[in-house]
C-alpha cells in the first residue's frame, strides 16, 4: 500500500511540474548550483560561488545550492534545496543560470531562456560517455540505451568549460556536444595557482588539524565500476598495503585518503594511529592538493589538477591490464605520458617513496612533467571563475 501511495505521489508531483515548465518564468539573477551529483560542495561550482561572494555580488544574485544533505555548510546566504524535492524543481525552472559538474537529473526541465554552464569534472583519460563501447556495472545496462541518454543530457548544456585543446576535441565527440566550447580552464583550480603559498597552506593545515612536522602523501584513486553495493554506492577497491605503508613510512609521513565521491565506504583507521589521516567526505581535494608534498593515484583525472602544482606524482596501478581491457580504455598511452613512476606492487611504490629523491625524480620525470602541463593546463591561468562571472553578468545584458 506504501509503495503505491508513493508511486501515486511520485506521478502527481512531475505531473505539476512537467505542467508548471510552462507557465513559471526564469529569472536571470537566479543561479543554480550543484556539485558531485549533490553530494558535496565542491568543484568548481564552489569556485565559481565563491568568487561570487568574493566580488561582493551576493546582492545581485539569488544563488541556489542543490544537495542531498541540506546540513551541509556553505558560506553567504545561499539557498540550500533538497535534491529532487519540490523547492530544487520550482528552483530548476525559475533559475536563469545552471550550474553543474556533472549529468543533470534525467527528467529535469529547463526554461529556453535559462542558460546551462556544465563545469564537467576533469580532463578525461579514461573513455567518456558516447566514446566507451560498453558498460561494466551490474551487467543490465544497456550501452546504446546510456549512449541515448547521454544525448539527451547533453543537448541541454549552452556551455561547457574545458582545460585544454585534448579536452575539447574529446567533449565535442563523446558529449555530441553542440553548444560553445569555454576553453578557460577549471575554476576549481584556481586555488591552486592563487593560494600555492606558505601562508595559505598553513591556514588549511590549522583548519583541518594537520600536523606541520611530517610530510604528506595524498592518495586520491579512482572508482571501479564493477566494484558496488548499489548503482550509487561503490566500494572502495584497492591493494595499497595500509599495514605496511604504516610500518615502513610512518616516521616521515602521514597519509591522507581521499574517496572519489561515488565511493561509499566507512573505514575504521584508527589502527594506524596518527599515520593515516581520516579524510571527511567534505573536505575539498583542491585543498588537499595544496598542502601535500606528493600524490598517489592511478587513472584518475586528478592528476590533471595536481600537475599544475608541479609536485611528485606516483601512479599506484595494481590492476593496469584488467582496467584497460575490461572497464575503461585510455585516450592515450599512459606509461608513455604520465609523469611520474608506475608502480604495479606495494614494494615498489613503498620503496620508490622511502628513496624519495626530488633531484632524480626532476631528472627522470622533468622533461615528461613539462609537456604534461603544456598540453593538459594550457588554459588554467587562476581566472576562470571570474570568466565565468564575466559571462553570467553578460547574459544579464541580453
């Protein structure tokens, strides 16, 4: 009886809004945000925020956040509205702006004079959207049935943001994207060019209690997707050696783990003492980059991000060949172009770090580093998120 009380709710509520998509106006000083799905606030729908805020626009704007958790801390006077629920669909028409990271809800409506900036989430290495030939989740979705979906998805975006020219290229094909190409650079990493000082990176160390006497490794992999509980829960999958990790490196270093935000996972780690530092699912890994000394990971597009700080990358790939040819292909040659070691085995990358030496590191890998960030950050010059104001304040004009 439940279920069908529910199901009869669910029908009358889009009903009233499939309805109201045509009768309430947008409002061009109204901006819709959302992040990771609603997940979290972050990304550079944070930045873009932010800078907001920062130019003291609050009063011009009517800024709408997206969230799954409305508990969630956002500064300013930002309207916070629960995912899905009937203020976030009034506020999907009345928006003249949307602002996203990732795919919209499927059934949302968007008024023909709102104007859909999507940020997107990264430089991809791994295939995206139209370019993967199959899906590896619970073996019941169909790809043609994604690749449709896909399309749909992205027919509504007017603009979207890219990091370099590889990016471009790539989104225009695999989003069948037609609307305009912003090659302006990842507001989120902004912070990463703005704030890569001393003085900052001892103000987020405070804030999140990191202790300054020890270096620190940031390991940030990416998700598998036929490793889940559910279709928005995956399990964190990896053969990093905690215990061993914690015996050999503990007197030098502290580890900090960072979940991608698809992973649903609650670990207790408080076995290795202060060595591996619990990561709060909102803890912003902008941040996270600025304040480590070096980042392990493996095919995640945070590599993109952390090269423009030019520090020690180590790229732990347990499971390279299986990844590959069963989950994701690459858009190129990894072991040719990234620049750092590839470490196949705990001994390996535990002794590459014990040996750490950035002299040899900047030797082997220094040349390789250099075309990495020419042809992945050609666009990231720390003002993105006020192009993107810029353009937002333009639209006002028309």
């Amino acid at each position: 009886m439940k279920g069908k009380i529910k199901n009869i709710m669910s029908k009358t509520v889009k009903a009233v809004y499939n309805l109201s998509s045509h009768i309430i106006p947008a409002n061009k000083k109204i901006i819709l945000f959302e992040s990771s799905n609603g997940r979290n606030y972050t990304g550079s729908p944070k930045y873009i925020y932010e800078e907001i805020l920062n130019q003291g626009l609050e009063n011009e704007f009517k800024c709408v956040w997206s969230l799954t958790n409305t508990n969630t801390e956002i500064p300013g006077n930002a309207i916070k509205v629960k995912r899905s629920f009937p203020k976030f669909l009034y506020y999907t028409l009345r928006s003249g702006t949307w602002i996203y990271d990732t795919r919209h809800l499927y059934y949302l409506k968007k008024n023909k004079k709102t104007k859909y900036i999507q940020t997107w989430h990264g430089t991809p290495l791994k295939k995206l959207a139209l370019d993967m030939d199959f899906l590896n989740t619970d073996g019941n979705d169909d790809i043609n049935e994604y690749h449709e979906d896909f399309r749909k998805n992205s027919a509504f975006w007017d603009y979207l943001i890219s990091q370099n020219k590889f990016s471009s290229e790539i989104f225009k094909r695999a989003f069948d994207f037609k609307g305009e190409m912003l090659e302006i650079g990842y507001p989120r990493c902004d912070i990463l060019i703005n704030k890569n000082n001393s003085e900052e990176i001892d103000e987020i160390k405070n804030r999140l209690n990191i202790p300054k006497d020890k270096k620190i490794i940031l390991y940030a992999p990416t998700w598998r997707e036929n490793k889940f509980y559910n279709k928005s829960a995956f399990k964190f999958d990896t053969e990093m050696d905690f215990d061993e990790m914690h015996n050999q490196l503990r007197d030098d270093y502290i580890l900090i783990v960072k979940f991608h935000y698809l992973v649903k996972e609650n670990i207790d780690w408080s076995k290795y003492g202060d060595f591996i530092i619990e990561c709060d699912a909102d803890w912003d890994i902008q941040e996270l980059y600025l304040i480590s000394d070096i980042m392990i990971t493996d095919y995640s597009s945070v590599m993109f991000d952390y090269s423009i700080l030019k520090r020690p990358m180590i790229f732990f790939t347990f499971d390279l060949d299986d990844y590959k040819n069963n989950l994701r292909d690459f858009y190129f040659d990894m072991m040719e172009e990234v620049p750092g070691p590839i470490c196949k085995t705990n001994e390996e990358m535990i002794s590459y770090i014990k040996n750490f030496n950035r002299e040899d590191y900047d030797k082997e890998y220094g040349e390789k580093y250099k075309r990495f960030n020419e042809k992945f950050n050609q666009f990231d010059d720390g003002n993105a998120s006020k192009k993107v104001i810029e353009l937002i304040k333009n639209e006002l004009k028309n």
